[in-house]
C-alpha cells in the first residue's frame, strides 16, 4: 500500500467513489428485496421485509465495528512499516469474526419468535418476518465477513476491486430476486435466500484477491492480543453504530408509527427507510473511504495531510446533502409510486408528502457523519462514540418524543431533522475543541494549498 505515489487530492477521489458506490450497492440489497417482494407478494409483505431490516443492518454493524477497527490498526502498523503486526491483526479479526457468526446463528434461530415480535411483527405480518429472517439467517456468516473484507480490501489499496466484487454480488442478488420471487413464487423467503448466495458469492470474490501475490494484507497466524482486540472495539465501535443508526431508527419508527398511525404508516416509512438508507450510506462511504487515508497519515504524525483530507471529505459531504434532498423533494412521488399500486392513491400521496418532510434531515446528517468518522480514523473513540450514539439512540429517541408530543403522528416524521440538529450541536463541539486543542488544526490546513 502506497499512498505516496499520488496526489493526496487523487488519493482522495480514488478511495472515496469506490467506497461509496459500495455503501450505495449495500443499501440495495434490502431495497431490492423489498421492490420484488411488494410487486411480487403484496405490500403487507413489503411492510415485513422492512420490519426485519434491522437485523440485516445488525449483522453488517458487527462486521464494521470489527472490520473499521481492524483496518485502522493495520493502517496505522503498514503507515509504520510493520507489516508482520498488521498481518496478525487482520487474521485475528477474522477468527473473532468466525465465533461471532456462530453465536448470532444459534443465538436468533433458538429465539425466533421472540426476535420477530421485538422487531415489531404484528399478527398479520408475523409470518412474512419470521420466514424472512430464516432465509438469511444461514448465511449471517456471509453478511459478515463480506462487509469486513470490503473494507479491508480498500485498506489493501484496492478500492476498485471492492466496488467490482460488491457491484457483481449486487447484479446477481437482482437476478435472483426477480427468479425467486417473480419465477418460482417463494415469497420472503425466495427474497431472503437470493441476498445471502450474493452475499456468499462476494466473500468468494474477496478471497480470491487476499490469496494472490498481490495482496499487501496476507493471512497469518494469529497472536493473540486482547489488548488490541479490545482497542479494535473502542476503535471500530463508532462506525458498528453509525451502521447500525439505520436499524435502530427503522426500530423506533416501526414501534411509534404502530403506535400512533397504524400499520399503513408502516408502509409508508419502509419507502422512506429505503432511501434514507441509501443517503446515510453514502455519506458513511465517504466516511470510511477516507478513513484508511487518513488513519495512515496520523500514524506518520503528518497533521497537514489528515486535516486536508477531512477539508475534502467534509466539501464532498456538503455537495451530496443538498443533491439528495433536492432529489427527494422533487422525486418524492416517483420514488413512491415505485413500490405502492395506482389503487392505493391516497397512501401514496400521504406517503410523498411525508417523504418530503423527513428528505430535511439529509441536509444536516451528512457532517455528524464525517465527524464521526474524522474521530475513529485518529483513534478517539470517545468523541466518535459521543456523536454516533446521538444519531443512532440517544437524540432519535429524545426527538421522537418531543415531537409526537408536540404534533402527536405528524410529529413523527420531522424528529429526524430535530434528532440532527441536536447532534450537530455535540459534533460542532467537538471539533471546536479538538481544532483548539490541537492549534485551529482546521483553520491551518484551510491556509495550505491542496
């Protein structure tokens, strides 16, 4: 890995599209799911897949919180030249990763039932949840290990690769989507089990370059280090959670709409959900695009090139908010009218309607992100944690009650927007105080060219 090759700039640009195109492909799994299940099954089934969302975006923020973690170390030991550490920490990681796999497999299977209702089943879609939580459950192992060597292929230097492996998991995932699902007529399930062999099929891909010649990470035998598993999880604990933000805020909306609206409503947020995964992603793509970039200048004590980048990543943040909300607010109804049946008029106006109002909160999310993931990449796991916890649990929920408090269901769809504005206050906080800590490290980077 050579990043010294290059233009900091171009390094910039070549980690942070392929990272990025593969959290957008990530995020159309389920919506891909979703989309043949709604036209191939019913809505009430759509509704499902999107209450069992949660524990896909689980399982991927188990592979992040390990897999960010990990690739920070190596970063930093391959910044250093010490190549035997970062190869014992990449073949711990996946071990780790291994057991966990097991535990969470046995673990949901022993309690299915009891996972479904927690997840928000309701009697009439307790059924398609339970059985599409089956499908994939076999290859939970899959789900994990895929999104781990994702992003340890991009801190091998090879983020091009990574997009090319998780591009065509994702076009066989379509494919067999649609002769699962439309074809042979399996329901959820047909869904489910197309997304784990694309996932099975990714892992393959990986494989294959970690075991050619030019791999810079290779498999080694492990030396076991609970320290550094333990600094992995401090580390990596920020990003499992800005992850799994999506999960828990589709847990919260599922229980309040059900509460306050009915299960219509539910319909409705799973659309929403779709997109605002996809813009969440994206931005968290930046975010761990530049990631090893900048885990590997800090590890050289090289303060001008990890502040630049942030410069950069925090630019490309602010271009992508405003393009996803303007592409919300005007697309609103053709988004809509994707999932939802012409007969069904009055849920899908209702539905664009509220998609608009929720489409605010993308204009502020995108910096929480960044900061978020400026203080993983220097290993301040405190901070991160402080600002991902307020996106993903902390605020959300505070801003659910204030709102349906304030407005009662209507309330609902604008705590998004309140939830980031609270957590933008702790975000600007906290770089203000590492910016003065750290001698206006912003203010100094703004003055160099580059």
């Amino acid at each position: 890995m050579n990043f010294d090759s290059v233009s900091l700039k171009k390094n910039f640009w070549r980690f942070i599209w392929p990272s990025v195109i593969a959290q957008w492909i990530f995020s159309l799994y389920t919506m891909v799911d979703g989309l043949f299940v709604a036209r191939g099954v019913s809505e009430v089934a759509l509704s499902a897949v999107n209450i069992a969302s949660p524990f896909v975006h689980f399982l991927f923020s188990v592979s992040l919180l390990f897999a960010v973690g990990t690739s920070t170390i190596i970063a930093m030991f391959l910044g250093q030249d010490k190549h035997k550490d970062a190869n014992e920490a990449y073949s711990q990681n996946l071990v780790v990763l291994g057991v966990i796999s097991l535990v969470i497999t046995a673990a949901v299977f022993l309690n299915l039932d009891s996972v479904a209702a927690f997840l928000g089943a309701t009697e009439l879609t307790m059924d398609y949840v339970k059985h599409y939580i089956l499908s994939i459950l076999p290859f939970s192992w899959c789900f994990i290990f895929s999104y781990s060597f994702e992003v340890l292929v991009k801190t091998d230097g090879y983020p091009k690769y990574a997009t090319i492996c998780v591009t065509l998991a994702a076009l066989m995932n379509c494919i067999l989507d649609y002769l699962f699902v439309m074809v042979f007529k399996w329901g959820v399930t047909g869904a489910g089990v197309a997304t784990g062999l694309s996932q099975m099929m990714a892992v393959i891909l990986y494989l294959v370059h970690f075991l050619s010649p030019r791999a810079t990470i290779r498999f080694a035998k492990p030396c076991w280090s609970p320290g550094q598993l333990w600094r992995v999880v401090k580390i990596g604990l920020s990003s499992g959670l800005t992850e799994f933000s999506a999960g828990i805020t589709v847990f919260l909306f599922n229980h309040a709409i059900l509460a306050y609206i009915g299960e219509e409503g539910i319909i409705s947020y799973t659309i929403i959900a779709y997109i605002n995964t996809i813009v969440v992603m994206s931005m968290a793509g930046v975010a761990q695009g530049v990631q090893p970039l900048i885990s590997f200048y800090y590890g050289r004590k090289d303060v001008y090139s990890y502040g630049t980048l942030f410069r950069y990543a925090v630019a490309a943040i602010v271009i992508m908010a405003g393009a996803a909300f303007l592409g919300s607010w005007a697309g609103a109804d053709g988004l809509v009218s994707v999932f939802i049946s012409k007969d069904m008029e009055e849920l899908r106006t209702y539905s664009a309607s509220v998609f608009r109002i929720f489409s605010i909160s993308f204009l502020i999310m995108g910096f929480n992100v960044i900061a978020g993931g400026f203080f993983t990449a220097i290993e301040m796991p405190k901070s991160a944690l402080a600002i991902t916890l307020g996106r993903g649990l902390i605020t959300m929920a505070a801003a659910l009650a204030i709102c349906i408090t304030a407005a009662g269901g209507q309330g609902i769809w604008w705590a998004p927007t309140v939830s980031e504005v609270m957590c933008l206050a702790v975000s600007a906080g906290l770089m203000f105080w590492y910016g003065k800590r750290n001698g206006s490290l912003m203010v100094r980077v703004a003055k160099q060219p580059g």
